[in-house]
C-alpha cells in the first residue's frame, strides 16, 4: 500500500469514527469502570439502573433524517480553485467539522464532511461511509446526503444506501460491545463530484450520568481545506482543555456563547502531518484537543470507585478457603488467588450497554467461568481480601500508560484494570487476564504500564508502577553445531531458556499453538537456511512454573550446512543469533519524536562450531565488539579453541525510548548489532 493511501484511510478512519474512538475505545478494549460518584452511590452496591442495561441494543431498521442541529456551525464549503493543499490519495478532503454539545440532557456530535474524487481510486473512498454507534443508548440521525455535481445540488437522501449491520471488530480477541455501523453507499460519484454528508449521534452510555470526557484530532496525514471542531458545555460545568502533541495550525479560542462555554479551533486549512517510524506508541504525533470536566485524576478514582467494592459471596469464602488450606503463607496464598483468577476464568468480553463499564460480580463470574479485566478483577480482588489480603483496583493504558500525566484527568484515558495489592509492607501488580504466567511472590513477572491510577473511594492520585528488573536474561539461546566432515554434513542442538517474562510469554505461545507447532517452526527455519533437513530428537519442552524457567532442546540433521560464498570460488557456512533488535531498522534520523526501543530486558546467544580438521584455516567473522550507549549495552565475543569456535552475545536494553537527542546513537548501535548478529566462517 502507498504511503499516500495509507494517509487517506488513516482520515478516513479518524473522521469517520473518531468520536466513537476517543470516546469509548478504552471501555471496549479492555474496559474500565464508570459510575455515580460515591455520594450518589454506596460503595457496597451497584445502581439497579446501570445492572439492568447491559442487553445488547437493536440496530435501526431504517435511517432515520432530521434537520441539522440547532448548535451546529453554518460553515461554507471553500470554493472551487482556491484550494490550499494538493490532494493526496486520490480524494480532496474539503471540510471536517465536528461539534460537540453536552448542555442538554444527552451529549451531542454533529460531523459534517465533504470529500472529492480526483482519481479512479478515490472514488469508492468518498462513495463508501461506515458510522460505527452503539444501538443500546446511541440514536443515529442523518441529515444530509448529497452531491455537488457542475455547480448544481443534488439531494441524494432518497437514492443512497444506507444498511445497517452489527459488526464486532475484535472477535479475534474475544471482545464483544454490542455496536453497530450504518453502511452508507453512495451510488453514480464521478470525478469532481463534491461529496457531503452529516449525521449526529445522540446519547450516553447509562453509566456516565454526571461527567463527560472528550478527545477531538486537530491534524491528519493527508491535508483538509477547512477544519472546523467545536465543544459546547452547559456554564456552570465549564470544562477543562489540553493540546496534546505538536502545535496545531492555529491556537484554540475559548469563551462564553449564551449558556454555553466553548472551546472552538477553526475553520482553517490543515497541513498534513507526517508521522515518524519508530516513535512511543504512547507520542501523539498529530495535534489533540483533550476536554473534560473532571477536576483531577483523584475525581476520576472516585467516580469509579463504586463499581469496585466486590462482594464477599459464600462462593468466593469457599475459594478462599481452599487455597488457605493448600498454602501455609500468605505469600503463596496471593499467588494461589492470582492462579485461580488466571487459569479458572477464561478471557472473554461482553460489554453490551452499561457493561462496557460495570463489572460483573464475582458470583457471576465465577457461575459462567468466564470475565473480562473488570470482572477478573473485582474476582481477584474479593478472594484476596477473604484471605485477609488488602486489594484494590487501578486503571492503566496498556501503551500510553507513560505518558498518562501530560495528559487531562479523564475516564478516556485508561483501557485495562488490574489489581493492586499489599502484602507485608510490599506493593504487588497483579494482572488477572494473564494466561499461562508462573513463578511464586518473589520472581513474579509483574505488569510495567507507566502510570497507574487506583481506584478509591475518597481519591487517588495516580501512581508510577515500578520498572522490572531487566538486568537477569529473560531469554538465552545456545546453538551447537557441528560439521561432521568436509561434505559439509552437520548436527545442530538448539537450547532455549526462558526465565520471568520470557518464560510467561513461551509458555502462553506453547499452550497456544502446542508443542509439535513449535517443533515444526524450528525444523523449518533450519530447512530454509539449510535445505535438506531432519529431526534428530524431538522437540522437548522442561517447565518448572513454580520458578518460572523453560528450557526447550531440539537435534536436527543437516545434509549438507556449506554453501557457496558469494564471490563463486569460497565456501562459508552462515547463521544469525536470534536476538530482537532494540530498534526498528528504517526510522528517520534528525527525529522530531523519541524512538522506541522496545520491551526492555536481557538476552543472551551463543554460537558454538565444532569443525572437522578440514575447516582449520576458515575464518571466523565478525570479531568480537562492544557498544555502549544509552539505553543499549551489547556485547560479542569470539573466541577459538583448536577446532571449537565460540561466539557469545550480550544484548541488553534498559528502558522503553530515548529522548530525540539521543535517538541517532541509539539508531547506529541498533543497525551495528543487527549487522553482527550474523556470523560467518568462510574457506581460504
């Protein structure tokens, strides 16, 4: 896909969904709590309201059309030849314009948007629409569909498509909301057609009564003639506003209009903005127009606090019970509680209406065995405090979680829960939707998501999760191979040893695929470096869980590991150590943004090369090396013993990015060990 496609969906996309995306994409994805605050609501119980509106909504049986609201912004389309931008990916994007209003008794969005095919390929871009909704408290209205075709308007209301369809887009991670999306077809768009249609969605999910949140792109990868977004909030709830990310085109304008506070940035033109490779995913490379009204993030704690007091139901007195029987300690009680959360209830989301923020209870969980991060947690959390182990909730970002506090205080902010828990003076994070995780209190593999915000009935303010230890390998891996005689015939025995982290992560991919999957990949890796390969021994799979180490073997036969250099009158024999590069190889230098590095940690390779008397005189390359710079600390040593070679690698990454001045060091060192991670002994 070209670069400049690749812009125009990425538009597409933003404009026509984003309201949908900034607004409850974390409840969906991994969804966190919402609720009364706790004056409203007791901690012990939750609103019979909120638990009796989690039944999937019926989808629309036809469109509805209604006149534009009385709070949209008359905005005229910019004219034919003064046009600021050339068109990208075959559509000209005219206007954007979004409004938001929270002053009545429903929020609001009006999106308004007109688009022009200058190519073939833009046209089933600006001919095709989908709006995703959510049918269970959400009411689609469109009021215009039409065409500006040689300076004339056509009402294209009657003769356009529109089907509605319930559309889960993250079957595949088991998670399921209930939404819907009206597909709008537009049928006979030509080129120079100027396309226009605009919609509101009214509503609010049933447990958000008292507070709203909303986030609002001010740039995009291809270019806009004219943005126009507006947020309109009732006087005496005036919200708080944040820029996040680069400067937008022009500042933002604030004020008072009737009853109405508005935050308002346009219209104007909008270049656009070129993302860089490799950057955090938790950097807004485009401008962000964040709005709410909660005072702080300890608000935010309180708002969700009534919806994790979990109850102490008999069910859950005889699960703790039984692990106190089987475990003497409170340490290894903890462990047992995260175990049953882990590998007893199965991950599954269905966060229909109000559930996409109201957790199940543990009785509930534990009668369908199944639960997303909420119920996983509130679960988790009632069986720790039976055991007499102090428990409570936090929200986190699984990847923006870093950047949390340059951010607004919002319930936007967050896309999973997890535990935390205090035992002897000591803070654990405990992530119940982990599968296949091992070790015991003291070698747990604990979550590391940046800043995290507990969950508290009088307030909490949010908290910096600690870093794991990177400094113990998560993963080595020795390869031995041997060359039997000058034909070239070898012997390889591969060993694998996973600890922490890395260990989890193999498991979870081993009770996933199996072991003779595993077995398969690794035969077929050495068939394509090799060719003609074999099975010596099986694959065999030792994990001791309880201190959370794998070790895998596996012997492969080798017909024949030499092969022609590439000059045509040498022979070499070649390989590559499996170490994951702290870098992505093609990301710009002079860089505006950080660069990722990665998940940070240890890993450790080590080459050994029994050779026939023949291959005495073949040179080993590269010779050893060091690199040290900040952030990445790399070893290779090279070493020759008779007819035995040895190369060892020592990579080491100890933190996620690093800061734009110290990206093109950390660039070179990445591309220099992906150089020397592959070897060579070549003949004379």
């Amino acid at each position: 896909m070209s670069s400049a496609n690749l812009r125009t969906l990425t538009l597409m996309a933003a404009l026509a969904a984003s309201w949908i995306y900034f607004g409850l994409h974390w409840r969906v994805d991994h969804p966190a709590p919402n609720g009364n605050s706790p004056e409203d609501t007791a901690a012990t119980s939750r609103p019979p309201l909120l638990t009796s509106l989690t039944a999937i909504g019926e989808l629309p049986e036809e469109a509805v059309f209604t006149e534009t609201p009385d709070f949209a912004t008359t905005l005229t389309i910019p004219e034919r030849g003064g046009e600021r931008f050339e068109a990208e990916g075959g559509v000209r994007y005219w206007l954007y314009q979004v409004e938001h209003d929270d002053t009545g008794a429903d929020a609001r969005q009006y999106v308004r948007m007109v688009s022009e095919p200058v190519s073939t390929a833009g046209i089933d871009q600006a001919a095709n629409i989908t709006i995703v909704f959510n049918p269970a408290y959400e009411r689609l209205e469109f009021h215009t569909l039409q065409v500006e075709r040689d300076g004339l308007i056509e009402d294209r209301s009657d003769t356009t498509t529109i089907e509605f369809a319930r559309r889960e887009t993250r079957l595949e991670r088991r998670m399921f909301d209930g939404r819907g999306t009206a597909i709008v077809r537009f049928s006979d768009i030509r080129l120079g057609d100027r396309v226009e249609y605009s919609y509101t969605i009214t509503g609010q999910n049933p447990a958000l009564p008292d507070h709203e949140s909303r986030e609002f792109r001010l740039g995009f990868g291809t270019p806009v003639e004219q943005v126009l977004v507006r947020s309109r909030w009732s006087a005496q709830d005036e919200p708080r506003y944040r820029l996040i990310g680069p400067e937008p085109t022009e500042a933002l304008e604030t004020g008072a209009d009737g009853q109405a506070y508005v935050v308002t940035f346009g219209p104007v033109a909008t270049p656009p903005f070129e993302g860089e490779r490799g950057a955090p995913a938790w950097v807004r490379q485009a401008p962000v127009l964040q709005t709410s009204n909660f005072e702080n993030w300890e608000a935010v704690s309180r708002w969700s606090a009534p919806f994790y007091a979990p109850e102490i139901s008999d069910p859950v007195v005889e699960i703790a019970d039984a692990i106190r029987a089987d475990h003497d300690t409170p340490e290894a009680q903890l462990v047992a509680a995260l175990r049953f959360v882990q590998d007893e209830i199965r991950y599954l989301a269905i966060s229909f209406g109000a559930g996409g923020y109201v957790p199940a209870s543990p009785s509930e969980t534990l009668d369908r065995r199944y639960g997303d991060c909420k119920a996983k947690t509130v679960l988790l959390m009632a069986v720790l405090q039976a055991l007499g182990i102090e428990a409570e909730a936090a929200l986190v970002h699984t990847t923006q979680g870093y950047a949390l506090m340059d951010t607004l205080p919002r319930s936007s902010a967050f896309n999973h829960v997890i535990v935390r828990a205090e035992l002897a003076g000591t803070t654990y994070w405990l992530d119940g939707t982990r599968s296949e995780q091992g070790g015991q209190l003291a070698t747990l593999a604990q979550p590391d998501f940046g800043w995290a915000l507990p969950i508290s009935r009088d307030g909490h303010a949010p908290v910096l999760m600690p870093t794991r230890d990177t400094t113990v390998p998560s993963m080595e891996t020795h390869e031995t191979l041997t060359v039997l005689d000058s034909s070239g015939a070898a012997q390889a025995d591969i060993e694998i040893r996973a600890r922490g982290r890395g260990a989890d992560q193999m498991r979870a991919g081993i009770a996933r695929a199996g072991r003779a999957d595993m077995e398969t990949r690794v035969l077929n890796g050495y068939q394509a470096r090799f060719g003609v390969v074999a099975t010596r021994s099986d694959l065999t799979v030792e994990d001791d869980r309880e201190t959370n180490e794998i070790r895998l073997h596996m012997a492969i036969d080798i017909e024949r590991a030499i092969s022609e250099h590439e000059d045509g009158e040498r022979e070499q024999l070649v390989g590559q150590v499996p170490l994951r590069s702290p870098g992505r190889g093609n990301v710009e230098r002079d860089r505006v943004f950080p660069l990722s590095l990665g998940e940070p940690g240890r890993q450790i390779a080590r080459v050994t090369l029994n050779l026939p008397d023949a291959f005495s005189d073949w040179e080993i390359s590269p010779a050893s090396r060091q690199l040290n710079v900040d952030g990445i600390e790399f070893s290779l040593t090279q070493a020759r013993t008779g007819n035995q070679v040895t190369l060892g690698y020592d990579l080491h990454v100890d933190r996620r990015a690093v800061p734009t001045e110290q990206a093109d060091a950390a660039k070179d060192a990445s591309d220099q060990i992906g150089q020397l991670t592959r070897w060579s002994l070549v003949s004379p």
